[in-house]
C-alpha cells in the first residue's frame, strides 16, 4: 500500500479520485500457506506469495464460472440434453486456475476426460464448451468430441484412454526440447491413472533425456468408485517418479498452485528435466454423471470439505478480509456469470447439429478420399481437415 501511495505521489496532474481508483487496484496482500513436501528437492516452492487486487479478482471469476459451467452441465446431462459421458471438475478449480497461472500462454498442456475446466482456462469460451457437449456445429470440436474430446491453441485434450495422454505429453516436452523453444508441456493424469505402466515408462524416458515435462497427479481421493488407499500400496504420488523431483501440493489453494507451478516451470527451464507434481484436491460430483457419489464416500465427507477447503470460497473471504474486494463485488461478478451461462446455455440448446456431410470431416490433415466398403452413401463423403 504504502509503495503505491509513493509511486502515485510522483505522479502530475492526477485527479483524486483516480488516486483512489489507483491506489485500490494495486491493493495486494502477502499471503502465508501450506509447506510443500519434497521428494528429491533441496529447496520448494515459497512458503507465502503476493495477492493483487486484480489478479484475485481475475481468479475468482475464473474460477466461479468454472463452477457455474460445471452446475449447467450436470443439469443439461439430466435434462438428457447432454447425453454419453460427461465428468465434471467442480472442487477442483484452483488446480486448473493454478496452474495456468504459473505457466505461459505459450506453453503446453495436456489432460485426461475431466477436461472441461482447462478447455475454458485455455481460451476456450464458455458456449462453445457448453455446445460441444450437447453435440452442436458450433461446438470447439464442431459438436463432434463430446465432453472428453475438446481441444484449443496448445491444450491437446481431452483423452479417454486411463492414462494414455501422459506418454503423449512426454511426446510434446519433446517436440519443446527439439525446438529449443524454451516451453514446457504439462502432462495432467489422475490418482486413478497412476498405477498404469505407461506413466512409468514416460517417467523414465522423460528422465532419460531430461524433457521439460511437468508431470501432475490431480488427487482427488477417488479413482471412478475406489479411493485411493484402496487402490494404491503407496499413495505419495509425487514420489513415484522414484528418480524424478517431486512435490506434494494443496490443491485447493490456487495461490499455492501457482507458486508451486512457477516453481516447476523454472526447473524445466533450466534444464534439469522433468519434475513430478501431485495435487491434494477434491471432486464434489461422482467420476462421471452415471456415478452419484454418495455410494463409496459419504454425504457429510463432501459437506466438510466444501464448508472448510472450497477453493472458491477461501479466495473470496481472503479477499474481503484484506479488503481487497467488498462482498457487493464479488455479488456482481456473480450476478455476470449467471448471465453469461444461462446465454452459453440458451446457445448450446439451440444451435444446430453438424451436417451428415461433414461427418467425415477432421479426420485426416491431407484431405485423402475415404471409401468404406458396402456403406455406398458414405463412400461419397471425404475427409476435409
């Protein structure tokens, strides 16, 4: 406060009441939080960050939309205006808002079929996440993806295979390092994934050539219906990359998110290789739509974590007990993204189908033609990328 009053009074010809506009938009605070554990790492992330009156403004909006877009999808599913699979990301906002923070724009990404969350972080708006869900042309993927197949500038999916995006993350640290680009690719996977075979051979070969991947479990307690003391001997998950660096991060702080993730990114860059990352978090709905939640965990369980640890919840009273933002605000910002959902919605209900003559279309880049033998309707039909 006082470095801003300072810079303000250097200032000519200033009115007042930009002084005071000025003065509130550079209000930060410094805010304490959970340790990091280390695996393999002399030093972690620090233990407090600055706050900007923007940047938690920006995170909050983020965030909350996130959680109305998610609160739509669960209703259009059971409208049965969404059909097939649909896994949702409420709970765990902080993770994606995190992360994005604490990389570039320019880097990469990649993530498993609770996607939803970090096609919005990477650019993607609102209706065309909610239109690819319910099938529709102007849907990210064209309406043809669905809610696991999304895909925006440097985020590549969205993937439905346990576990198989990882290796292919591997793949784009890769492509980062070959290109001496100076990016970094994070691979996303769950606590259900992390016993697949091929998350260690990624770990090996990333390891081995020392890629610029930033590996991250996203733990959510429950892999489909199993929790994860049941389905893991070990579940230190930041530790399995074994000879890989590792931190165990909060995951439903989003300030502890960023730092942590800034942290990573730097040790990539420097060209260490690649560091592991799991992130203590929380789902509130079931794996998927077809999952009620409520069958291998209790109803009081997701009560206490969404009364002690939601991460939207912590931003918002941070905020307001340094006076950062007035409650009145953050009411508003509430109001305009109820707006914007029930438009996103209201799109995604009524914009129409894909064509049958573009059912073909994106699957190859070269346009080759696409015969398949005894459809004779289809045999008509080429690829158009």
């Amino acid at each position: 406060m006082l470095i801003a009053c300072s810079a303000i009074y250097c200032l000519k010809n200033v009115r007042s009441a930009d002084v005071i506009s000025i003065v509130f938009n550079l209000l930060l605070c410094t805010h304490p939080f959970k340790k990091c554990e280390l695996h393999r790492l002399d030093q972690g992330p620090p233990t407090q960050a600055l706050l900007t009156r923007e940047q938690g403004l920006k995170y909050y909006r983020t965030m909350q939309t996130m959680r109305r877009m998610e609160l739509k999808a669960d209703q259009l599913y059971k409208q049965k205006i969404i059909r097939g699979f649909c896994h949702l990301y409420d709970g765990q906002e902080a993770c994606a808002v995190g992360i994005e923070a604490g990389i570039n724009p320019s880097d990469h990404l990649i993530t498993a079929y609770r996607a939803h969350g970090y096609t919005y972080t990477r650019g993607v708006s609102v209706k065309e996440i909610l239109a690819e869900l319910t099938g529709r042309r102007g849907g990210v993927a064209k309406g043809k993806g669905g809610s696991m197949h999304m895909y925006a500038k440097h985020f590549y999916g969205g993937n439905g295979i346990v576990g198989a995006q990882v290796p292919l993350g591997a793949g784009l640290a890769l492509a980062c390092q070959y290109k001496g680009n100076n990016e970094v690719c994070v691979t996303l996977y769950g606590d259900g994934a992390a016993n697949q075979g091929q998350i260690f051979e990624s770990f090996n070969m990333a390891a081995l050539w020392k890629l610029p991947c930033i590996f991250i479990c996203e733990n959510n307690k429950y892999g489909m219906g199993t929790s994860v003391e049941r389905a893991s001997a070990s579940t230190d998950y930041f530790k399995r990359g074994d000879f890989i660096p590792g931190l165990k991060v909060d995951g439903m702080d989003v300030l502890t998110v960023r730092e942590a993730t800034k942290f990573a990114a730097d040790y990539c860059r420097s060209g260490k290789g690649p560091i592991l990352m799991e992130l203590e978090t929380y789902r509130y709905h079931g794996h998927s739509m077809s999952d009620p939640g409520v069958s291998y965990r209790t109803r009081e369980e997701i009560q206490e974590v969404r009364s002690k640890s939601d991460p939207i919840s912590m931003l918002k009273d941070r905020m307001i007990s340094n006076n950062m933002a007035s409650l009145e605000e953050i009411k508003e910002i509430d109001v305009e993204i109820r707006k914007e959902i029930e438009e996103a919605a209201q799109f995604a209900t009524s914009d129409p189908e894909p064509p049958l003559e573009e059912l073909c279309n994106h699957i190859f880049y070269n346009e080759p033609p696409m015969e398949v033998r005894g459809t004779n309707p289809w045999s008509k039909l080429k690829s158009i990328s």
